[in-house]
C-alpha cells in the first residue's frame, strides 16, 4: 500500500486509479493524515455453467491412481 497527500492525488488521480485496478491500495493523506483509502472494488464471478462442466468432465479419462497414491509417490519422491 502506497501514501499520496491530496495534491498530487488531484494532479494524477488517473494514474492512481490505473495503479488501483492492477491491485494496489492507496492512501490519501492531508497534512500527513490519512484520509480516504482508494482500493478496488471486487468484481462479480460469472456463473458456472453446469452443463458445460459436466461436459467437459463426461469426456476425461478416470486417473489410474488413487489421489492418496499420487501424493505418496510425489513426497517419497521429493517432486514437491
């Protein structure tokens, strides 16, 4: 998270907002006191379509190993 006074906010609020959305929280101070907080807003998570999901997985194959089996040989394996 990253501190900026209101003047330089106001003079390159653009580049803040870019810094926003790629994840960054900022700070807003006015004589060195904290003010407002800009932080991006969640996005809403599209739908899962079942149908679709239950196709893709109708066509895998099953595993020839157990899940048990799988984590097994990779820790005798030192492959983690």
């Amino acid at each position: 998270m990253s501190t900026v006074n209101l003047a330089d906010a106001k003079a390159h609020l653009s580049a803040l907002v870019d810094r926003v959305e790629a994840g960054e929280s900022v700070d807003i101070t006015r004589r060195g006191k904290p003010v407002a907080r800009l932080a991006a807003i969640p996005r809403p998570r599209k739908p899962v379509d079942v149908g679709r999901l239950g196709a893709l997985t109708d066509t895998m194959q099953p595993q020839a190993e157990s899940a048990a089996d799988l984590v097994r040989s990779m820790r005798d394996g030192d492959r983690y």
